[in-house]
C-alpha cells in the first residue's frame, strides 16, 4: 500500500513538472542539439512521408555528408544551402516555397516539408527517388539501397558512384542499427529498460508536451488500449520499483 501510494506521489510530482517545463517561453529552450535534429529528420521522412526506416536511414546517411545536419550551412560559395545543399535554382525554390507557405527557409521545419514537396511535385529532376525510397525494403539491405540511390540520383555530386557506395555503407552499417523500427513495451527510449525516464517521456506525450515517433507510441501505450495516457505511465512506473511486472504486458 506504501508503495502504491509513493508511485501516485511520484507520478503526480513528474506531471507537475511536466507542466511547469511545457509552460516555459520557447525563447528560453536551448536550440535543438545535433541528435535532436537527427530524431526530427529520422520522425518527419517516417511520420510525415511515410517512408520505412531503412529508406529514413539512407536519408540521413547523406544528408550527413551534405551539411552534418546544420539547417543554415551554406555552400558551394554561398549558392548551396541547408540540410541537403539546396543549389542555385532550387536553393531560391526553397526560400520561395518556405516564404509562400509560412516557413521559415533556415530551420529544418521549414526545409523538410519543403523537401517532401519537392520529391512530391518534381520527380523527373529530383531522380524519382520518391518512388525509388517507396521500393526498398525496410532491411540492413533496404537502408544501404536507399543511402546509395538518393546521393546517385538526388544528390549526384562529383565521384557519384564511389560516394554512393560510402553512403550506402553508412546508411547500413551506422544509422540502420539506430533506428531500425524494432520495440519492446514500456520501453520507450529504447535502452533495454523500463523505468522512471520511460514513464515520463510517456507523461510528457500524453499532456502534448513532446511528439514521440510511431516506434516510440507503440512502445509508451503499454496497455495496449489504442491510447497514451498517464495510466500508460503509472504502469511503467510501477515495473520500474518491482510492484508490476513486465511479463504481465508483453
């Protein structure tokens, strides 16, 4: 009964501050880190393209290599820019499509939904890679496929072929392992455990706090009724101190 009681204190303490930290002034969060942008990029070309995650990985695997996830890197002498080296004519197609559609062209928001618009609408000078990501299978394989096809067809720098197989190779072997869509319940950060962080990235979803991916959804609502709830952290809170156990779930 004590340790019921201490997990509701719990659970009402973490809410209470989920609350406060939801409520402060977006000028005082700090930008978004480099992993951040990583998990934004990965969750918009999942969620928002519906892309699987091997085609996600290859993806990233160049957009690594183009700008190392910086939104306001320029290059080529200034006529390049953002996340995927925007050049020349499509570099003033981003800034036109953002300012035209209530975006801003130098944040990653602003640039992947202008990249999911332009693979949309412009598929013979974009390599039809759209179609391509759409084939590849959601395997080791899939994620090197996809990291090859988009640096030969969409990127296409000097040396394509050889920097395709490195991107590939990349998408495979670094990112795939990553982010492969693969969840246990409860487990929401995907560390192996379920605990007390586990149950606040649940909290922090269900009070519309944060946005978590469609692996992470699965993983939070561990009861399994459709929905992310604080009954979901409660739970995850309750395996987390021994009084629940995870079997019962799973």
């Amino acid at each position: 009964m004590h340790l019921k009681n201490y997990i509701k204190r719990t659970l009402i303490t973490i809410l209470a501050l989920v609350m406060v930290f939801s409520a402060l002034p977006v000028a005082t969060m700090a930008a978004a880190s480099k992993a951040e942008t990583i998990q934004t990029i990965f969750d918009f070309l999942v969620d928002e393209m519906g892309l699987n995650s091997a085609a996600a990985c290859g993806v990233l695997a160049n957009i690594e290599k183009e700008s190392d996830f910086n939104p306001t890197l320029y290059g080529d002498s200034g006529s390049s820019y953002g996340i995927c080296q925007w050049h020349n004519g499509r570099f003033e197609n981003l800034k036109n499509y953002c300012n035209k559609n209530g975006y801003s062209w130098k944040t990653v928001e602003g640039q992947l939904h202008f990249l999911k618009y332009e693979l949309s609408t412009n598929k013979t000078d974009t390599g039809k890679i759209l179609d391509r990501l759409e084939d590849v299978t959601n395997t080791a394989e899939g994620a090197y496929k996809a990291g090859y096809d988009w640096c030969y067809y969409f990127e296409r720098p000097a040396n394509k072929a050889s920097k395709a197989e490195a991107r590939g190779s990349n998408a495979q072997t670094k990112y795939w392992p990553t982010y492969k869509l693969v969840y246990e319940l409860g487990d929401v950060n995907a560390d192996g455990k379920v605990n007390a962080t586990d149950a606040l990235m649940t909290l922090e979803s269900a009070v519309g706090s944060c946005k978590l991916s469609k692996s992470q959804n699965k993983a939070a609502d561990i009861n399994k009724d459709g929905k992310i709830t604080s009954n979901d952290a409660l739970i995850m809170l309750s395996i987390s101190t021994g009084s629940l156990s995870i079997k019962d779930y799973r």
